[in-house]
C-alpha cells in the first residue's frame, strides 16, 4: 500500500458525521489510494483526494465517537499538527435551519437549503450562544459580544463572495456536482431529494401553540436557495421551537449546528451547512444525507474558484510519481528473481537468490530469506 506523504496536502475538509464523509468521499475527482504514517498519539486516520486541482484531506470524527464543539476541537487540532503545509479548512456537514418568515424579506430557509456563515455589521459569522456569563437575570452575556471565534481566511471568504455575486441564483455554480453523485448509496439509500411534501415547518404561536406553516412548494429551477449570515453553535442538540425562535430573534442567526464553536479557533474554516431539520421536536434523520450532499457540491464549488497553485500542482504530480514508482519497483525485483532463476537454470555454476519468499526452480520449493547461496 502506498505511503501518503503529509506536507503534500494543504486542505482539510471536516466532515464530523459519518453521512457528511460519505458525502465529502463522492465529490472527489480522484481518491488517493494508499495510508498517511501515523504513530502513537495519532488518534484519526485521514482519507485523501483531488478536488478542482487542490490536494485535500477529508477529516471525520472516529466510528461511535460523540460528536460535539470538544470533538471538533480536538479533530480540528489533530489535523492541523498532522499536515505541516496546512493552508486552509472547511467545515462541511448538516445543521438546523431557522427560518424568520418575518424578516424583511422572509427568510425561508427549506429543509435541503446552503447555509454559509459569514458575519455581518453587527455580529460575528460564527456565533457561540452557549459561551459567556450569567448575568442573574436568567440571561446568558455572551463573551466579548459574540465575538469570541476567529474569522475564517480571506481566501475562502473571497471565493463565497464570488459565488454571492451570482445570487440568488448561484445553484447552477454547485448544482452539477450534486447531480453526479445523488444516486450513490450509503447504507441507509441515496442521497436524492427526500421531496418537498416531506418539508414540515412548525411553529410556535403567540398562544404557545405549535402549528404547521402553510407554504408553497418551489419551482424546480428554484428547488435549492443559498442563504449568507451568521451561524449559532453550541454545545446542545437543539429540539425545541420555543428556544430556537429565542436565539433567532437574539442573535439573528440562520442555522444551529454543533462543531464550529470548537474548530474556529484551531482551524479558521469556512462554515458550510445544508439545512436538515428545524431544531424542534420533529427534529429526523431523514433529510441528512440530501443535505449533506447539497452542502458538500456548495463546498466543492467555494474550492473551484480557488485556483491551485504551482505547489498544489507540484505536490499532486509528486503523489504521482511515488505511485508509479512503487509499481516500478516491484516490478524491478520481480524481473531480478526471474532473471536470476533462468541464467542458473541447470548449470553447475553457484546460484544466487536475492529477495525473500518462496523460490521454484524446476520441482520442489526452497524457502529463502535474506539472501542465500547455493552451490
């Protein structure tokens, strides 16, 4: 198997869930076959590709492993140590979409729909709503106003504002690489679109009572939308309307996930959601895996408007070579024991086998190790 080098790969992609990996693994252009060196302390095993010219590193949390911001945080520090030509990461996955059918104009996220985070006037792109001090008063004073957690690198954030250019009708930038994998399998189906009749959006009235929000399906063309602002993330699972509404209405925030208050300051990522549930009670799995894919070709897309530089492609020709190069070398040693058996083929001469393993030479089997000579 061969051996991945390290210093040849300057892109993480965390994927946390095992279906946002999954997800990630399928957008590839070309999977790096072979294993990183890893030794004691080394507590993830990282998969390897090539998307848009860029060598890159799909990063997911270990198989029963509980996910949230201490998970993330400890991945994300891993991952950093562990390639030493780091430049920068993404943060890929599903999250809770909070919609604000109030706003102006409505905000009406779907169950499918592209989160990205980005900040805006007021608020920072990345919201810990969960970290700060209690004021007494049963409120939370989040620390340094919210602004607690870095800013993801200015490369990213150009390449999203390209793509915010096209809006709002930057899907066609990221739909096709949806469509060449929507019919992969996982071990639970596809990663096609559950349906529109299938989006439910409770909410909670001025009485407390929850009831179901009458909406329109949308057009085809128009099935996906891509919404920009600040993302909350804590420590949580969030299930509840009345809180979410709350946090809405507090922070302005679009979405709710659970990793990115604990990568942010470890790994500056671009934070890239696809909106799975609405983090109430009806809160199911069924719409992860679409919307792990839908986040997944917006991520895949943020990386085609970055241009791979001469190191990226130096360092995909390198993995290259290395490759072709083990396959010459066995091939080598296979034409030396070949060589060797038939120049000494019924001849009194001394007979040398060079090489380990079993040697035949007309009947019988002699089991050589090292190097041996026989007269």
């Amino acid at each position: 198997m061969d051996v991945l080098q390290p210093e040849d790969y300057r892109i993480v992609w965390i994927a946390p869930l095992e279906i946002e990996a999954l997800a990630a693994l399928h957008m590839l252009d070309h999977r790096h076959t072979g294993s990183f060196p890893i030794s004691r302390g080394d507590d993830y095993v990282f998969q390897a590709g090539e998307m848009c010219g860029h060598n890159i590193v799909i990063a997911t949390l270990p198989a029963g492993q509980e996910y949230g911001t201490g998970s993330a945080a400890a991945l994300a520090s891993q991952a950093k140590r562990f390639f030493p030509s780091f430049w920068f990461g993404l943060l890929v996955g599903v999250a809770a979409g909070i919609p604000d059918l109030k706003h102006n104009p409505p905000r009406d996220i779907r169950l499918g729909d592209i989160l990205v985070s980005i900040p805006d006037m007021d608020r920072s792109g990345t919201v810990a709503y969960d970290l700060g001090r209690e004021t007494g008063k049963g409120e939370l004073e989040l620390l340094r106003q919210g602004h607690v957690l870095a800013q993801t690198e200015p490369v990213v954030r150009s390449a999203i504002g390209s793509m915010k250019l096209d809006s709002p009708d930057e899907a066609r930038l990221f739909i096709p690489f949806y469509e060449t994998m929507k019919n992969k399998r996982h071990p639970n189906g596809t990663f096609d679109d559950p349906g529109q009749q299938h989006d439910k959006l409770y909410q909670i009235g001025d009485d407390g009572i929850e009831c179901l929000v009458e909406r329109q399906p949308r057009l085809d063309s128009q099935r996906t939308q891509v919404w920009y602002g600040p993302i909350g993330s804590g420590e949580k699972l969030m299930k509840d309307a009345a809180k979410r509404d709350e946090l809405k209405d507090k922070y302005g925030i679009i979405g709710l996930e659970m990793e990115a208050a604990g990568t942010m300051n470890r790994i500056p990522v671009g934070v890239i959601r696809g909106a799975c549930d609405y983090a109430d009670k009806h809160k199911n799995w069924d719409w992860q895996p679409y919307a792990a894919a839908m986040a997944a070709a917006y991520a895949k897309a943020v990386l085609s408007q970055i241009r791979a530089d001469r190191h990226n492609v130096s360092s995909n020709k390198r993995s290259k070579r290395r490759a072709r190069a083990s396959i010459d070398s066995d091939e080598d040693e296979i034409g030396t024991k070949r060589l060797a058996v038939d120049s000494n083929r019924g001849s009194g001469t001394t007979t040398i086998f060079r090489g380990q393993g079993n040697q035949n030479v007309g009947s019988g089997s002699i089991s050589i190790g090292g190097s041996q000579s026989f007269s």
